[in-house]
C-alpha cells in the first residue's frame, strides 16, 4: 500500500477526535458487545481514512451510516433524520448524543457538558421535537 500523505494524517486524526467517541458508542449499542463495537468503530474510521471523499458533506451521518454497514445492523436510518440531527443547535446535538449515543443518564449529562440538569431535560425535549418535526416534514 503506498504511503499515505501528512494531509490524510492530519484529516483522521480530526475524524477520530471529533467522531470517534461518538462511533464507538454506536457501534458498541449495535453490536452489543464493547469490544466488538470497538472493532466496528475502528474499521469504519480507516474505511474513511482508504477513501477520505466518504467525509464530503455530514462527515458523521456518512460514518454512522458506515457503522451500521459494517456492524450488519440493518438499513440505515432516514436520511432525513440523520440530516436533521446535524442541523440541530450544537448544544441540542451535545444533549442527545451524551443522552442517546454515549448511554448517559440526565445527571450524567449534565455534569460531562457542565450544565443544570433541568437544561439537558429541557434541550432533549426541544431537539426530540425537531427531530420528528423533521421527520413528519420528510
């Protein structure tokens, strides 16, 4: 395989400290098992990594989509749902994924992103809104 350049470095290494977190807490609730999600995670990051046009566009909607793939989870969800999720506030999105992705309870949510937890309750519920919103809209 030929050498790949510092640029290719420098955009996984972005990918995984940006995404990586979050993937391998999706792949671990597909596949029920850490380890094997840890597998998963690590397998869709170098797919991106083997072909870095993967990243054009909502990097992360494409990653989970890979996920999914590799884990043999089923189809996809709606693009549309996975489309307005990204259009979310950031503090909307940071909510669900501590919530729904990386398997935290309220308070836990609160005290990882620093805030009441009457707020994580209040931005889940608004984001939940939009999100079938969204999805109604279609």
């Amino acid at each position: 395989m030929k050498s790949r350049g510092r640029a290719d470095e420098v955009l996984i290494r972005r990918v995984c400290e940006e995404h990586g977190a979050a993937l391998l807490a999706y792949a671990s609730r597909l596949v029920g098992d850490p380890a094997r999600g840890h597998a998963v995670a690590r397998e869709a990051l170098v797919a991106a990594w083997r072909d870095p046009e993967v990243l054009d566009g909502p990097a992360r909607t494409r990653l989970f989509a890979i996920v999914r793939e590799i884990a043999g989870a089923g189809p996809a969800p709606d693009i549309a749902l996975l489309g307005a999720m990204e259009a979310l506030a950031p503090e909307e999105r940071d909510v669900l994924r501590a919530l729904y992705f990386q398997g935290r309870d309220v308070a836990e949510a609160a005290e990882s992103l620093g805030v009441p937890a009457g707020a994580v309750k209040m931005r889940s519920y608004h984001a939940l809104r939009r999100l079938r919103e969204a999805v109604a809209a279609g």
